[in-house]
C-alpha cells in the first residue's frame, strides 16, 4: 500500500504548486502504471482511457446537462426565479436574501451545475440586494451558498459522474438527492433568520418589491416545467436518467425558442461556453481514470479494505475518519477533481463495513447514501477557505466585492451545513426515504 500512498501525496503536492489536477493525476497515473507494467503498456491504457472516456455513452449526459443550464441561464429564467420568491418571503427577517437562496434552489434544479447557479444569481440577485441596503456579506454568503445546491438538486452532473464511478442506479441517486437537497434550502433560509437576528444591521426591515410579475410568472413555469418533464420522464419509464438529459437539453431550447427569451447569439454562446466546460471536465475525468487504473493495479483498494479490518473499530468511527479527510481535501481541491480522485478509492469499503442498520445492508442502498454524504460534504468545499470555488465564481463576477467580505457572510451557512451532514450521517433513512419507499 505505501507506493500508492506515495504517489497520492506526490499527487497533492503537484496540485499546491498549481499544477492543474487533470495533468498530475494523468502523469502520476501513467508512471506509476508504468513503474508496474512498464512504459508500452502504460502508454496504451493512456491511450485507451482517453479515448473511452470521450466516446462514453454514459457521459453524454455532461455535455447535454451543461448546455440545458447555460441555455437558461441566458434566456432569463433566473431573474424570473428571483422575481417570484421575493413575493414569498419579502415580509420575513432577510426576506430579500432568502429569496436569492430560494431561487438558487430553483435554478438549481434546471441547471445541475453549482459554479453556473452562482455564477448566474450573483449577476440577477446581488444588484437587488445592494439597492436594498443588504450588507455585501450577508448577500454574498447567501448567493455563493446557494449555488452550492446545483450539485445535489437533481438533475446534478456530480450525482452523474458519482453513478458512473460506482456503477449506482442514477435514477435512485437523484431520487435520494432531493430531501438533503429541500434540507440544505431550509438550513440556509434558516442561517439567513439567524444571522439577522443577531445582526440586524445586515439587512433592512422591509423594501420595495422588484415588480416584474410576468418575468417571474414566465421563470417559475419553464423552472417546474421542465423539473417535471425530466423527473416524469425517468420514473414514469419514458427514458433512461441518461436519456433524460438529451430530452431536458431539447425540452429547454424549445421552450425558450418558443416563448422568445432566447435569440441565436444567446443559444450560440450557450453551445461555447458548454464545450468549454465540457472539455475541461473530461479531460479531468481522463485524469481520474488515469489515476485509478493505477491505483487499482498496485491493490490500494483491497489493501485499504483490509487495512481498515484490522483496526476492529466500529464501522461509523471509519465513516467519520473518511469525512474528514474530505473536509481537509476540500481546502485544497475543487469539487470534481475530489470526487474523481477519491470516490474510486473509498466507495470499496461501502461492501465492508457493517453499520447495524438493516437499511444499510444492500449494497446499493450504502452506496447511494454515500454518495449524497460524500456530494454534501462536496457542497461544503465549495464554499470553504482557501479554495471555494463558489467564492471565486462569485468573486469574478462581482470584482468589487473582497474574499475577506464574502467568506466572512459564508461563516452561518457553513454551519448550517455541518449541521445538515451530520443529520444525514446519524440518520441515512432522510436520504434512502423516497428510494426505500
């Protein structure tokens, strides 16, 4: 176990000298198979692995789930959310910054990208907030926090990539992902609720509503609409969760087509910016692969499911040591490469442990509720100092606003988060309900 362990280290190392995580763990990956095998052979599972991974039928869905969320990104659906959930919650302690959080739900649940969520929310929610008199913390923690939903609120490209890795049911991984998902918005209102109650100079007691009724009507339609047509569509039978995401990509670029809110300049920077994401992504997944062929090779995987027998310690103890070397990898990792990079390595031990909960015994039931576990604990990185990458998201796009500011308003939604993990830990029924059921 200790040359893989070596090269894991080696692998970290790379990434805090800013080398891009997707070339270490592709070099690390291939010399290490080549230390085992030897160069010509390490050079054609290189080649192999990345040329499988483009031509995957399974991560078609990226592309075409990335393309739905910028194309309504673009066409106005966001502000439309943030226009509607101002009339719920206006009269609430912080109600304008609860609506931001709502409507990152919302958009969420279209988009299934959290950098895109933030990003889009930060350009429709903060000007509102500023003009309102919302301190720039509490209105950054709010929208950066937010965003982190669109990884866990089904459709989620990370749940996807999580399913591949793991052979899961996609299906059952966004069935479970919707309580913890409805459990994080009801944390991070209630972090709003809190943090105005123990400083009400964060926000004013009431404003001025933004009154655009027929652009929130027009968000919160095509929002549930197409929710409902993708969720209809996989449980319902009518298509695959990866068929589902070719027809939300079609369903989406029809509707705005139709009801006029996106011309070709937007759906032409919708395709650019997809393929942008889209080849950054797989070529992190080719790394990942890379990397755990290697890492399959030397055993570490079996070696660490022994290891971890004979330690005879209790299956929740090993649990609580696997989150908490994520929480430290999320100070120096982004969300997907710590998926790909130790999702491989650690979703083995899901057949070992023993939890005593008769929920827990299948298999495929431990290892969706891992799976969520392991996405919130994702969300939590994504806004976590020194990284975060919904701070910097937020902070591109909003460069007046300070890291210091921002992290200083994530603080009560980082603590609404811890608390919401835990629950999920102590209780894995929240998650496994809608899938046991």
């Amino acid at each position: 176990m200790l040359e893989p362990l070596i090269a894991t280290i080696i692998l970290l190392g790379l990434a805090v000298f800013r080398v891009p995580i997707a070339i270490a763990m592709i070099v690390v990956g291939t010399v290490g198979f080549a230390l085992l095998r030897g160069v010509p052979v390490a050079l054609t599972m290189l080649s192999t692995t990345a040329f499988d991974t483009v031509f995957s039928y399974s991560l078609s869905v990226i592309p075409l789930f990335i393309f739905m969320g910028n194309l309504l990104a673009h066409s106005g659906v966001a502000s439309g959310l943030f226009s509607a959930t101002q009339r719920l919650v206006r009269h609430l302690p912080g109600g304008l910054a609860m609506a931001a959080v709502l409507s990152c739900g919302g958009f969420s649940a279209v988009s299934g990208s959290s950098l895109a969520t933030a990003a889009t929310m930060s350009k429709v929610a903060m000007p509102s907030l500023r003009r309102f008199g919302y301190s720039d913390s509490l209105s950054a923690g709010a929208i950066a926090a937010g965003g982190t939903l669109g990884i866990l609120i089904p459709p989620s490209v990370i749940l996807i990539i999580y399913g591949i890795l793991t052979e899961s049911d996609i299906g059952l991984l966004f069935l479970a992902g919707v309580i913890p998902g409805l459990l994080g918005l009801l944390g991070y209102v209630l972090a709003v609720w809190a943090a105005v109650l123990v400083n009400p100079k964060l926000a004013p007691k009431d404003y001025d509503l933004d009154d655009h009724p027929v652009e929130g009507l027009y968000g919160v339609i095509l929002s549930v609409a197409l929710f409902a047509f993708i969720m209809i569509g996989i449980y319902g039978g009518f298509f695959t969760p990866i068929e589902a995401a070719g027809m939300g990509a079609g369903m989406a670029l029809l509707m705005v087509i139709v009801t006029g809110h996106a011309k070709f300049a937007e759906v032409w920077q919708s395709l650019m910016e997809t393929a942008i994401s889209t080849a950054m992504i797989f070529l992190v997944i080719i790394g990942a692969e890379v990397f755990s062929n290697y890492i399959n090779l030397a055993g570490l995987p079996d070696e660490l499911a022994s290891f971890v027998e004979g330690l005879d310690v209790n299956a929740w103890v090993v649990m609580a040591m696997i989150i908490v070397i994520y929480l430290i990898l999320g100070t120096v990792l982004e969300s997907l490469s710590m998926i790909l990079l130790t999702v491989p390595i650690f979703y083995p031990l899901m057949y070992q442990l023993d939890f005593g909960l008769d929920l827990l015994y299948d298999p495929e039931y431990a290892l969706i509720w891992f799976g969520i576990v392991v996405v919130v604990v994702t969300e939590i990185s994504l806004i976590t100092p020194p990284v975060g990458m919904n701070v910097f998201v937020l902070k591109a796009t909003m460069p007046d606003l300070s890291l210091k500011t921002i992290f200083k308003g994530i603080l009560p939604f980082w603590i609404a988060d811890i608390l919401r993990l835990l629950i999920l830990i102590a209780f894995p029924a929240i998650s496994l309900w809608l899938v046991a059921g």
